[in-house]
C-alpha cells in the first residue's frame, strides 16, 4: 500500500493568525518538498476557497498552488482531492489539467467531484442544485474532459455542457491520457461514473465500509465489462502522532466530524507508531492501494518525518 501526503493549503486552518501570505506558502512549499525527499508517493491538495471553520486565515487556490509545486518537485506526484465539479467550466479543466500534467512532467493526477461545500458555494456565487443534478453535471464534465483528451476534433451537446469542434493541444504527457480520479462512495451513480470514466477512486469511510463500497465497484466494473484492477483504489486517512494514544485522541480537531464519517478516532491514524502501524494494517486489509494521509501536525516536518521513518520504506 502506497502512502500519500494530503497537503494543507489553509483550509483546515493551517496558518492562523499569519499576516504573511508569502511566508504561509513557504510552508505550503517546505512541506510538499519534505513529503518528496522522505519519500510519499503523491501530494494530494484540497479545492476550497475557505477554512472549514470560518475566519480569516489565508487558504490558496489549489490549481494555482499546484502549478508551482510542478516546477518546485521533480519526482512526487500531484493531485486535487478533489476539484469541485461546479466551480469551472469543463472544457477549462480539461485544458489546465493538460498543460500542469506537462509542467509536472506527467505526473499529475486530475481529481474531480461533484461538490459539496454549501457555504462555499454561496460565499463564491455559484449555484448549488440538489445533489442529483450535480452528479449528472459531473458526469457530462467526465464526457467533455474525455472527447477533449482523444486527440481529435471533440463535439459534445449536453444538457449542461457544450463544446464544438474543438481540438486541443497539448493532451497532456501520460498516455492514454492523465489519469482521472472521481472521489465519492455513492453506490448507484458515484461509483458507477468510477467504473465508466475514472483511473482512480477515492472513498473516505471507515475501513470496513471502505471494503463494501470497493466491492459495489467491482459490481460496477463489471457490469460495464471494465476490469477492476485497473483502477487504483484510494482512501483518505487522519493522522495525529503522539507518544501515548489518549495524548492524540485528545487533539482531534473540531472540524473531524464535517470531513470524516463515523468515530475517527477509532479507525484513524492517531496514536503511537505501534497503534498507527495496526490500523495501516487494517487499511490494506480492506483493499486499499494508496492511503492519503492528512496530517494533525502538518506543519511539524518532524512529524512528517518521524511518520515516514517508521512506514515508507
């Protein structure tokens, strides 16, 4: 199981009370770099505009944020976990996923999903339907991005969304095209737009529940003759290292239950190394081939390191 690094871009509050945007960057920048010289398979950065819990800290805009750590890493992947289905147009999209997979050198990961920050929504003025017609605006999103990536001439007229006659270049580095994660665990359409259109899923539950929804995929993939190893399968982790495991329960952050489902504090990566080392256990035990790790003490290289010393090998 391979090991991510969520990346904090403010909004989990990462830098209260900075007056300095520059300096907070730096930190954005030490962290991503730390993450690739200990060895993390990917960064994975967060597409918000706003802190979870209000205020007025700096958050950054993770296309932008991305497009630099491309030109400031060499080997570490990157990713949206995940872009906002609502928040550009998708024929764009397609187009600045292209050209930051090249400025990585064909190593980015276009993350998507159909959206779920109210508040954001509203604050931005963009309209928030109710969650069908969401996933139906994804979906014809995942058509456009496709056709657009062919390498022909794309035409597509949706309910949504339209492009004509529209050639792009460049398509991007990776071949057949850049790898396309759709993050969500609905069962009947989330899941099944995974099997029809994605390279990657990601589903942020417990473990257990992780492994059911795996298997309602498998049940997707099969259903549209797609094979189900070809899909990399994701999960998003918590982790809060401490010496004993009451002093990390004890940090849980007041925003845990917006983001993750159930109790975290029973199926997270909070504790001791030994805790932390049984419960990454459980993670592959339920399937999972890419764990993205979302830090308490983000900002603490050492605690990045201390991690990576004990589970990257």
């Amino acid at each position: 199981m391979r090991l991510s690094l969520f990346l904090p871009t403010g909004t989990s509050s990462e830098f209260p009370g900075s007056e300095d945007p520059v300096a907070a960057f730096g930190t954005i920048l030490d962290v991503a770099r730390t993450a690739e010289e200990c060895g993390f398979h990917a960064l994975w950065a967060p597409d918000h505009f706003v802190p979870f819990g209000g205020g007025p800290d700096h958050v950054f805009e993770v296309w932008t944020t991305l497009a630099a750590l491309a030109r400031e890493t060499s080997r570490i992947r990157l990713g949206q976990m995940v872009t906002a289905n609502g928040y550009r147009n998708p024929a764009l999209q397609a187009k600045m996923a292209s050209t930051l997979d090249v400025l990585a050198g064909g190593r980015f990961t276009f993350g998507v999903g159909a959206g779920w920050f109210e508040q954001e929504y509203a604050a931005f003025g963009y309209d928030f339907p109710p969650a069908p017609e969401r996933l139906r605006q994804l979906r014809e999103s995942l058509q456009v991005v496709h056709a657009m990536w062919s390498g022909s001439s794309a035409t597509f007229e949706g309910r949504h969304y339209r492009v004509q006659s529209l050639t792009t270049r460049p398509t991007g580095v990776q071949t057949p095209h850049v790898p396309i994660m759709v993050a969500g665990g609905g069962e009947k359409v989330t899941l099944r737009l995974v099997a029809e259109f994605a390279d990657y899923c990601n589903v942020q539950e417990p473990p257990d529940e992780v492994a059911r929804k795996y298997g309602v995929l498998a049940r997707h993939c099969a259903d549209v003759g797609r094979d189900f190893s070809e899909i990399t399968k994701t999960a998003t982790g918590y982790c809060i290292l401490a010496d004993s495991d009451a002093d990390a329960q004890a940090l849980l952050p007041p925003w845990a239950s917006m983001v993750f489902p159930g109790n975290l504090a029973e199926y997270g990566l909070i504790g001791t190394v030994e805790t932390i080392r049984e419960r990454l256990a459980v993670w592959e035990r339920a399937g999972v081939d890419e764990l993205i790790v979302g830090f308490q003490q983000v900002t603490d290289l050492d605690v990045i390191r201390r991690f990576a010393a004990a589970f990257i090998e």
